[in-house]
C-alpha cells in the first residue's frame, strides 16, 4: 500500500464528510428547534425577536451557518450546553471513554462469537447443528432489545434471580469494579448482535465454500482447520471488514442510547437521549456531525483495510 493510495483515500473522504455533514445540518436547520420564542415566552415585541435571533445566529445566511457548523467541527469548539451551559466539547470528552469502554468488550465478544457459529454453521451446512444455531439466530434476531435488558436485570440484578450485579449506574475506579457495571450491559449487547452476525457470516463463509478451489483442497485432504482459518475465512476478510467498520458509529450511538439511559450510565447515549428530550441543539448538533464524520472515517479506514488484506484492490 503506497502513500500515494493512503492520500487518495483521504482525500476521497473529503466529500463525504462534507455531504453528510451538509444534509445533517440541513435537517437541523430546517426541522429542528426554533429556541426564539422558547427564551422570548409569550407576547414578545419585533425588537425582542430580532436581537434573540440575532444572538442565536437565525439571521445568518445558511451557508455562513454551515460554514461557522464545519469550523466548530474541525477545532472542536461545540458551543456550549443549552441545557447547562457546559462546553460541549468537555462534555463529549467525558462521555465518550465511557461509551467506547461500554460497548467495546460486547461489540467485539458479539462479532467474534457470530464468527466462530457462522463457521461452524458454513460448514456443516444443511444438517442438524447448521439448523440449531440458524434457528437460534431468528430467535434472537426477533427479541427485543429492551427485552433483553430487562430479562437479564431480573435474571442478574434482582432478588428475583441471582442478584450479583447492579441494576443501574457506573461507579468504576478499577479492573475489578469495571467487570461488576459492565457485564450485563455486554451481555445484553452480545445477545442482541449475535442473531445478525451469526447470519451475516455465515452466508459469506457458505459462499466461499462454494468455490471451486475449496473443493479442490478439500478433495485432497485438507483438514478442516486449514481449509476453515486459512483460506475461506482469510478470503472472507473483505466482507466482514466491512460489516465490522460500518457498524462501529452504529453501536458506539445507538447501541450506547438505549444501554446508557436505561441502566443510568453517563456516557454519550445518555447525553444524546437529554438533548433529544431537552431539544439542547448544540449538544445534538456536535453528535450528529461527529457521527456523520467518524461513518466517513470508517469507510476510510475501511478501504485502507482493503488493500491490505488484497494488495490487488490498491492498484488503480
């Protein structure tokens, strides 16, 4: 992978950040909150209007708008809270270690798992085992994620079951207490993502094995180890490269909200749920570029993946 393809890459990013964060804005604009008459209240002279909106920035033409929206992305300077008059950008840098530190051990203990089964279902495809973990998969694919973190809180959480680890919040200061708060949001988060991974994985390992080159090592005596490691999951990497990196913006928001406002934890998904309820513009703003930004990045850093895996995609 030469320099020259690296920059290419980025650059081509360019104007997909620019597109997401354009349409972003466009709906906020547009279709967000109008905060003139929510700090006016009732009954306030044309005066009145014309300096809250000129201090808020609704005089502004769009396109200096969204301009002065892309300069606050890029240094980082947010605004501040609406709702408590705290720098955003500091209230992001707290909130996002906690939301990484949440979701990562699920994320990466869901896709590994929904690997190892979608291998093994690939493998024994169209008998018993390959029919077990297919079924199971539609089972849990059809559960609700809210079910699923209440089941686990009476199963883990509650007199009613085993009672070994808290209902709510987030008090962590070391390994040990890291472990206590995290295990049954992961858990619930494995369960979740394990239906779809399994699926997804295991249509592109059945298709690898489909392919004239498998059957001919397997022909010839492979064992199952080699042929499964060493050729159909190495010539997969590409599709779940992809169904890995797109999801990371997906589960570190969205996985994060409902996990975050439900067990209490101060983490990004909670901040974005009050803002939402609150209508705190420039806190929604700040996330909703950020996340249009890291999907870019994502799909950045995802065909740099590429070429590394398969130099051929490289080349021009």
């Amino acid at each position: 992978m030469t320099r020259s393809y690296v920059a290419r890459r980025l650059l081509y990013g360019i104007p997909l950040v620019l597109g997401v964060t354009f349409i972003s804005f466009l709906l906020m604009v547009y279709f967000g909150p109008d905060k003139t008459y929510e700090l006016l209240g009732k009954n306030p002279t044309a005066d009145q209007i014309r300096e809250v909106r000129q201090a808020l920035g609704y005089d502004q033409p769009f396109m200096l708008r969204y301009a002065d929206y892309l300069k606050q992305l890029v240094t980082l300077d947010l605004g501040l809270s609406d709702s408590s008059g705290e720098s955003v950008s500091s209230i992001l840098g707290r909130t996002l270690p906690i939301s990484i530190a949440l979701v990562l051990p699920g994320f990466v203990l869901g896709n590994i798992a929904g690997l190892m089964l979608g291998l093994m279902a690939a493998w024994y495809r169209g008998k018993w085992l390959d029919k077990l973990i297919m079924s199971a998969s539609v089972v849990g694919m059809s559960v609700s994620f809210l079910v699923i973190i209440i089941g686990l809180q009476i199963l883990l959480c509650t007199p009613y079951g085993l009672n070994l680890f808290p209902v709510r919040g987030w008090q962590v200061h070391d390994l040990g207490s890291y472990l206590y708060f995290v295990t049954v949001p992961t858990l619930a988060l494995v369960f979740v993502t394990l239906g779809y991974n399994t699926r997804f994985y295991r249509a592109v390992m059945a298709d690898e094995i489909d392919r004239d080159h498998i059957r001919t090592l397997r022909a010839y005596g492979a064992s199952p180890f080699e042929l499964m490691f060493k050729h159909v999951l190495k010539n997969s990497l590409i599709p779940i490269l992809t169904r890995i990196m797109f999801s990371i913006p997906f589960v570190v928001i969205s996985g994060s909200l409902l996990l975050e406002s439900y067990f209490g934890i101060p983490g990004i998904g909670l901040v974005t749920f009050n803002a939402i309820t609150s209508g705190d513009q420039p806190v929604l703003k700040a996330v909703v570029g950020l996340t249009g930004v890291l999907f870019v990045l994502a799909l950045t850093v995802n065909d740099l993946l590429y070429s590394l895996v398969d130099p051929r995609v490289a080349k021009p």
